[in-house]
C-alpha cells in the first residue's frame, strides 16, 4: 500500500513528531530498566495497524514494544493534540502546494464493522444488525476530506449531515463552497433547510426514484459524487478503519486522522515526482 512507503512515511513521521509531548530522558541510577522504546518506532508500529488491521500484539512485535506500550504513547499523542495537528497541517500543505477545488463538493457516509463495541457505535442495518460504526466525509471536487463526523453505524446520513458542514465551516472553508452534491438518501425538506440555514443555496440532491413508464423510465441525476466514493474507497482500504476493534471514541478520530493525513501526503508525494520527472526529462 502507499500509504507504507517509506517516503510516505518519512514525510508523515516529520510533520508529526513537532506535535509530540517534550520528554526529558533520564537514565536510571542503578541502569537496570530497558531504554525507553523511541517515538519512531512505536508510531510505525501504530501505522502498520492502521493499514493492515493488525492486532496490537502483532504492531508491538513490529515496533519492539509491548501492546501497552503502544496503547500508552497513542494515548499520550491523543491527549496531546497531536493527530488532530497532523491533519490540518496536511491540509492546509495540500491547499499550498497544489490548491483545494471547493466547487464541486460531494459528502457521503460509509459504515463499517466494530465488532468490540464501545462508544460511538450501533447496529448496523447492512451487516444483520452487528455492532458497526460509521463516518461521514466531505471531499473536494479532488477528493480531498475537508471534513468528517463519526457516529454509530445505525445512524443515517441526514443527521450525519449537520455537524459535518459545521467541521468544514470550523476550517474556514464553507463559505467557499460553490456546489453540493449529496445522494438520494438526502432528499428531503430537512436537509434542503439545513443546507440554506449554512448559506449553500447551490445544493444538487438526487431523486428518490419514482415510478416511469416502459418506453421512458425516470431519469435520476446523481450528480457529481464520485469523488467522495472514491475517497470512501480509499479508506476502506485502512484494514482497522474497515473492521475496527477500538472501544473509544477519540482513538477512532485519531485513526481517521491519521489515514486522510496519509492519504493527502501520497497525494503531495506522486504531485512531486511528478514535476520532479518532467523537470529530468
């Protein structure tokens, strides 16, 4: 996957390691603990999880710690802010270097298993009511996330809607949304209303299906939404995004974090090769 390649990885691991808590080493008087496992390491091992789907056990062998001590640092770096950081930095990079396309954007949600449980997930209606979780995504006319919401997996994607306008307009990226694209699945009154009440009057709903006749059935207009399923793609393929065993809520944020950070970094990764072989040839 990409996402594991080590220039990938080395630009991620740059950007984060400024977000982490300041630490001082100490060597024990009696020199008789281990040394400390380094930051590196264990947020490879993180990584590795994230895409693989891995258990802990299994990244703590890779990052040559124990599971504690991997679940100790995420908790550490949650606590710290630092994923969070990770992603509007990656952002806000994206916006510099090649520009966000806030013409045509597309949100849609996408539900996954949990099979622990734990806050923030529910029955999921597509998988014979196992216990699933859910995120609703904001993508560019790139795709590129611009903003995000989870939930449980029993939830639908109207009341998802709200509060994923709100983190696009908390970026300051709202007001330069031009057109909306949303699914069937929001065509109704409420929705239309919350989409005025934000200021997106240009907003494209596709049709419930309706009834045609043989000769001319009824035509329903998607729009322009597969940027955000080619997005909802992409994250899918996280292996611990697609069947997650996390039980909190903010360990699932830092996740999804995490996996659109390294999405937009491949994304500025290919965008430099690619001016850096036009420049060889």
């Amino acid at each position: 996957m990409l996402a594991l390649e080590p220039s990938v990885v080395d630009a991620v691991w740059q950007s984060f390691a400024a977000y982490l808590p300041k630490r001082e080493e100490t060597a024990h008087p009696l020199g008789c603990h281990r040394p400390r496992i380094s930051d590196r390491d264990c947020f490879e091992a993180i990584l590795f999880r994230l895409v693989t789907g891995c258990s802990w056990d299994v990244a703590g062998r890779l990052g040559k710690g124990s599971e504690t001590t991997l679940r100790r640092r995420r908790d550490e770096w949650v606590a710290a802010g630092a994923f969070e950081r990770l992603v509007e930095e990656a952002i806000a990079a994206f916006d510099k270097v090649i520009g966000l396309d806030l013409t045509e954007v597309s949100i849609d949600g996408s539900q996954h298993k949990a099979p622990a449980g734990g806050e923030g997930t529910g029955p999921n209606p597509t998988d014979r009511g196992k216990t699933g979780w859910k995120w609703s995504i904001a993508t560019d006319t790139n795709g590129v996330p611009i903003g995000w919401v989870t939930d449980g997996a029993n939830r639908h994607d109207c009341i998802l809607l709200p509060p994923t306008l709100d983190a696009i307009r908390d970026r300051g990226l709202l007001a330069e949304v031009e057109t909306l694209h949303l699914d069937r699945g929001y065509d109704n009154g409420v929705v239309r209303s919350q989409c005025l009440k934000r200021g997106l009057a240009d907003f494209m709903i596709a049709e419930r299906r309706k009834s045609g006749t043989a000769d001319k059935p009824k035509r329903v207009p998607l729009g322009m939404r597969w940027p955000v399923e080619r997005t909802n793609s992409w994250l899918s393929n996280f292996g611990q995004l697609r069947r997650n065993t996390d039980r909190f809520i903010p360990h699932r944020l830092a996740q999804f974090a995490l996996a659109v950070a390294l999405i937009i970094t491949v994304k500025l990764v290919k965008w430099a090769k690619r001016w850096g072989s036009l420049a060889v040839a």
